[in-house]
C-alpha cells in the first residue's frame, strides 16, 4: 500500500498549532474517569486533516491577529471529533475505521464512545467560557450551539438517516451536506474572525467563503467513498453504497458532482477576491479541498 501524501506545507503550520492545542485541553490519560479521558484523547488526537481548525486560525490571519483564535479553532475540532464518534456508532453510519484506526466505539465500547462524545462536546462549550471574555463568549456559544443544533449537525445527520433509500432532489441534498458540514465549516470561519476583533464585512466574507468550501467538501468526501484510497482517506470505501446513503455521486452521477464540487470552491474564492495576500492561506486550502485525495 503507498502511504498518503504529506500535507502541503501552508496546512503543516497550522496543523502543528491545533494538535498542541488540543493536546493540552484534555484531561490526562491518568486521570479518573481513565476510560473516557483515554476515548477522549484517542479520537481528537487521532491523525486529521484539521481543517476547520485552520480554516479558524486562517480567518482570523487574515484580521492580523491569529493567537486569539487559537479557542475558537480548537472548538471546531472538539465538536467535530464529538460528531465522528456518533456518526460511527452501530446505530448511525456503523462504521468500524475512522481516522485509520479502529472507530472509538469498536476500542472502548458503545457506553465510553457515548461519554466520550459528550464529554468532548462539553469541553468545547466550557473552553468558549473559560479562553474568551463574557461578551465574546456568549456570542461564540451562540454560534456554536446553532452549529450543533437542529439547525446544524444535528438536524443534517437526522434528515441524513431518513433519506436513506430514497431518490431525494438535489436541493434536499445540498441542504444535509450543508448542515453536515458547511455550517461547522462556517462557524470555524466565522468564531475565529469574531475571535480576532473582524469587521462584520470581514464575518460576512469569510463565512461565505466556509461555507461554500464546506459544501465542496462534503460533495468531495462522497466522491472519495466512491473513487478514494483507504490508506489515504483512513477510512473504508464503498460505504455509502452498502449503507444505500443519499449522495452526490451516487443520485447524479461522478461527473455532475465533480463539477459542483468545482463550482463551489470557485465560489469560496470568489467570496474572499476582495482581500489581498493575507487570505493566501485560505486560497491555498479551497486548492488543496478542490483537489485532495483524503
Ligand atoms: C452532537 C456534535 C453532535 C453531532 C450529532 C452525528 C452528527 C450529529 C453529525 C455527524 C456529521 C458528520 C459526521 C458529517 C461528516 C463530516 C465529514 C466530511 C467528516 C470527515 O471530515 P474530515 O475529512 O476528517 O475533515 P478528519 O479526520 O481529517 O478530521
């Protein structure tokens, strides 16, 4: 098997910061309850692409002032890496590898998996209040607790699990991969440009920019399960099929979604033309979404 790519280089720096960061939130291995801080750190610490934490720590660059955003990014991978563990479990997507490693729950048990989700959640709510001032705080809770919702994860997974068989249109589609992912995508964006002190014209830029990029790369990680390396994506192929998911590919075909796919990282450049050589970062990673392989 040919091992996965190293990452680009603008990623790599990044990268680097978050997984410190991230290390240095979660309890110790050692520490009681030993089973949910030792899930904990097994699924956030795992290898990742990081993206929506630096898409975070990419916004905020661009306002000049990246260290404040350091909370608002290790956020996004908390609720995100929260999200991974229930959508692996047997009563979801029943998927056994995530990451390249065992899913959580086939290592530690559907009852840690659980904790370890919520507790992963949690941390993220408890890091707002503690890393940010109470007026950006109660904003960023705000922001974050819409992403998760009904109006976000939550309510993409559940509308997800019930288009399951069916030849849904493309509107309804677009709007679970949004809420899947373009809103945590956007939110990332958006909680690190508020995080730096941006201009609502900066917020609106960049959110836009997100969730455009987010779409995209949810339309893309179909196009993997279809087309993609299990040594370069971490996970199985071929899934979505066996599960007789609603996806891009499989309700219009590889080359229609190819295309939006393309259409919307276009887009994402588009929303952020205004900014000069700052945003070099975040061009460089609608590129590297537009293109990756994992
Ligand atoms: C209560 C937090 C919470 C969520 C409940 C389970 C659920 C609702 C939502 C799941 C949403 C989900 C899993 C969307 C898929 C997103 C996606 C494309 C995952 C893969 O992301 P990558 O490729 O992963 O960025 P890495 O491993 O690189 O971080």
């Amino acid at each position: 098997m040919t091992p996965p790519a190293a990452f680009p280089s603008f990623l790599v720096h990044y990268q680097a910061r978050i997984a410190d960061a991230l290390d240095k939130l979660v309890p110790a291995e050692d520490l009681p309850p030993e089973q949910v801080h030792r899930a904990m750190r097994y699924v956030l610490l795992a290898p990742s692409k990081r993206v929506r934490g630096a898409l975070a720590l990419m916004a905020a660059d661009v306002c000049g002032n990246e260290e404040r955003a350091a909370g608002a990014a290790s956020v996004a991978e908390l609720i995100h890496a929260s999200s991974l563990v229930l959508d692996d479990l047997p009563c979801m997507d029943d998927a056994s590898l995530r990451r390249g490693q065992p899913s959580c729950h086939v290592l530690f048990g559907e009852a840690t998996a659980l904790l370890a989700s919520f507790a992963l959640l949690n941390l993220a709510f408890r890091t707002l209040t503690r890393v940010y001032e109470d007026h950006l705080a109660a904003k960023l809770v705000t922001l974050f607790s819409d992403t998760v919702g009904t109006t976000g994860l939550i309510g993409g997974q559940a509308d997800d699990l019930l288009a399951t068989d069916q030849a849904i249109t493309f509107e309804r589609l677009e709007r679970i991969h949004r809420l899947k992912t373009g809103v945590l995508f956007s939110a990332a964006a958006t909680g690190g440009a508020l995080a730096a002190g941006a201009t609502p014209a900066q917020v609106h830029a960049l959110s836009a920019y997100a969730k455009n990029l987010g779409l995209a790369f949810q339309i893309i990680d179909d196009l993997l399960d279809v087309e993609g390396d299990p040594a370069a994506t971490g996970k199985g192929t071929g899934r979505d099929s066996t599960h007789r998911k609603a996806t891009f590919p499989a309700i219009f075909g590889v080359e229609a979604s190819r295309q939006r796919a393309d259409e919307l990282v276009a887009e994402a450049l588009a929303a952020i033309a205004a900014f000069g050589p700052e945003a070099d970062p975040l061009r460089n990673l609608a590129r590297f979404v537009g293109c990756r392989r994992r």
